[in-house]
C-alpha cells in the first residue's frame, strides 16, 4: 500500500514541496558584502595625519584669536591708565585731589629732608644758624631755655657756644635727626624740627598759589 493511497488526494494538496536550498551562488556573495558593510572603517595614515594637522590648526587659530584678545584688553586697560594720568596732569594744581595733593607734599617733604640732611653732614656749622633762628622766633621774654639737639649738633653748638650771643642750656636728644631743633622754655615751646619747617614751608607755598589762582579768577571774572 503506497503513501498515497493513504492518504487522500485532499490531504496531499495541503502540502508543498520541499526542496534543498542551493549554497553557493549570489546569495552567499550578498551575506559576505553584508558582513563587510558592517566592519568598523579603519582611517588610513593619510587621513590620521589630516586629521591630526586640521586639529592643530584649529588649536593654534583658537591659541591666536585668544591672546590677540587678550592684548587687545591689555593694551585698552594701558590707555585708560595713561587717559587718566595725561587728566590728572592737565588740571589745575587747585582742582587735584586732596589725596593726590597730599602725598605730593610729603613727597616734595622727604626729598627736602634728603637734601637738607646732605647740607647739615657736609657743612654741619648750618645749625647754629638754624638754633639762632629757632631762638629768635621765641617771645623776647623767654626764659631758662633747653635746647634740644641731636647729640653731633649738640657737640658742635658747644663748641661754637663762644660764637653765640644767646643764653640756653643744650641737650643731647637721640630722638632727634642731624638737623632738628627744639626749644623749650617757661612761657612756650618750639618744634624747629626738619621735617615741621619743612611742611610750614609748603603749606605757605601751597596757600600763596592757592590766593594767586583766586586773584586770577576774579580778574577773569571782572573781564
């Protein structure tokens, strides 16, 4: 009995023929180009070195756009600096600010000092004339006056006491530079130091040019 007469010719209808598949051929070709498709694209040595060259260029006009930037805010920041200094140089000395006016004074203060200081250790008999000075500028009444010296000009005004016409007793004082003078007597006292004539100098010049400029604007005024 066949297979067939088993079966009936319904039954075989419902089934299909099977047939070995063929391998080899196109099929296998498009698997393989597939599977190469899919492979990670290895960058030849051409393209690493465009690569790396693009890199570079791209870091060294990054490096130039930012420190020309840079300079540019440096060179800004100098100018304002410089605009400011050429302002404080074209106003009037009346106009400049007490502060600014101040360290000028001590400033113009100190170097006077140096300068003074150089005279008294070159040619230290300068400081009798400064103790005649001092006691002159005393009330004609003083009496029982101290004078206080720095301990060289104190050797020097009694050496030279003979060459004086005034009475007073000298004192050593180290608190004292070459130079400075102070007096004390029963009615008052006197600070004939360097560095006190020194500012009473420039406060006198300092209110001279002040009352000059104030002329000067009146009689502009009056035009």
């Amino acid at each position: 009995m066949s297979l067939t007469s088993i079966l009936s010719r319904e039954r075989i209808d419902q089934f299909e023929r099977w047939e070995l598949p063929i391998v080899g051929g196109s099929d296998v070709q498009h698997a393989a180009d597939a599977e190469e498709d899919d492979t990670p694209h290895r960058p030849t040595v051409a393209e690493i070195e465009a690569i790396e060259r693009q890199a570079r260029e791209e870091g060294f006009n990054a490096g130039l756009n930012e420190g020309r930037a840079m300079a540019r805010r440096e060179l800004a920041a100098q100018v304002a600096r410089l605009d400011a200094l050429f302002a404080a140089v074209e106003r009037p000395f009346a106009e400049l600010d007490s502060d600014v006016a101040g360290d000028l004074a001590v400033l113009a203060t100190v170097i006077a000092e140096r300068v003074l200081g150089y005279e008294i250790a070159t040619r230290p008999e300068k400081i009798l004339d400064v103790v005649h000075q001092a006691i002159d500028a005393l009330p004609s009444a003083s009496r029982h006056i101290k004078i206080h010296l720095n301990p060289a000009d104190a050797a020097l005004v009694r050496e030279h006491r003979a060459s004086t016409d005034h009475e007073g007793t000298v004192v050593d004082d180290a608190a004292l530079e070459r130079g400075d003078v102070r007096l004390e007597s029963e009615q008052s006292r006197l600070d004939a130091r360097v560095r006190t004539r020194l500012a009473s100098v420039i406060d006198s010049v300092l209110d001279g040019q002040a009352s000059d400029e104030d002329v000067a604007g009146d009689e502009s005024v009056e035009s």
